[in-house]
C-alpha cells in the first residue's frame, strides 16, 4: 500500500486537497454516471461531518464522507467514489473498512446507513451492510438502502 488515508472536517482540509476530492466526486457521479445532481448538498459541512480519502503522491484516489444522522440514530457512509485510474487495487474497500472502524469510534452501539447502487449491494455486504426495504431510483440510478446492525 504505496497510499495515505486521511480523515478531516472539510474545515481543517487544505483547500487544494478538498478541490480534489470534490472533483473525484464530479469525474465518478456526474461525469461518468451523467447523473446531473448538487454534489456539494450542504451535508459536507454539517457539525460531525468526516471526509475520508486516500492519497498518493498528491493525488487523491479515492474518497468517503461520513455523516451523523441523529434522528436515526445512526451514522451514515456516502459519497464512495474512486478515481478511474486508481480502481482494482483495492482501495475502495481499504476506505470501507476504515469508515466502519471510524463509525464504531464515533458510535459504537448504532447502526451504520447507506444508500447503494442497486449493483454494488452485495459489496457493501462484504463490510456487514444488508438490504433494507424496497429498491428506489436517484438520479436515474437503482439504488438499495442498506443497514449494519448496531454491534
């Protein structure tokens, strides 16, 4: 593993570094999917907010945002993407791991939340999520929504 993994507030990411992760976000969820969406919801700097990246030689080549979700109880995991050019090494699933981690410091006894794309439900498997009610479509895209069970 030749790469870093961090994790910040968006407050205390160098500005270069933050410009980099939300065009990693861009290039996978609006450029490459054409999903027309506000990608910067507001969510980022929400009080709790975590984004979580990975690094190399300057470049960021994967990231993650974790977020409190106080009415449920729970946290929340979103915004996994991966550079196109870092993807098959294994990086997504590094970051998966290390949120969870990071979920159970910040949380130890609530469940964990995500909305996934419907084909990449059974790879948040691998990290103890399961499905959760019925398919729903976001912007054009089948997703699941997806539960790890409080310890």
């Amino acid at each position: 593993m030749s790469y870093t993994v961090r994790t910040a507030s968006v407050a205390d990411i160098d500005p270069v570094t933050l410009y980099r992760i939300l065009q990693v976000r861009i290039d996978v969820f609006i450029v490459e999917q054409s999903a027309a969406y506000a990608d910067i919801d507001g969510r980022d700097v929400e009080p709790g907010a975590e984004l979580m990246w990975a690094e190399e030689d300057g470049r960021v080549l994967a990231t993650l945002r974790i977020l409190d979700e106080p009415q449920a109880g729970a946290s929340r995991i979103g915004r996994v993407a991966t550079a196109a050019s870092a993807r098959g090494r294994g990086i997504a699933g590094d970051l998966m791991r290390r949120a969870v981690e990071r979920c159970l410091e910040r949380r130890p006894s609530s469940p964990i939340l995500l909305d996934a794309q419907s084909h990449l439900a059974d790879w948040y498997g691998r990290f103890g999520f399961v499905v959760e009610g019925e398919a729903f479509t976001e912007d054009a895209i089948p997703h699941r929504r997806m539960r790890r069970p409080a310890a």
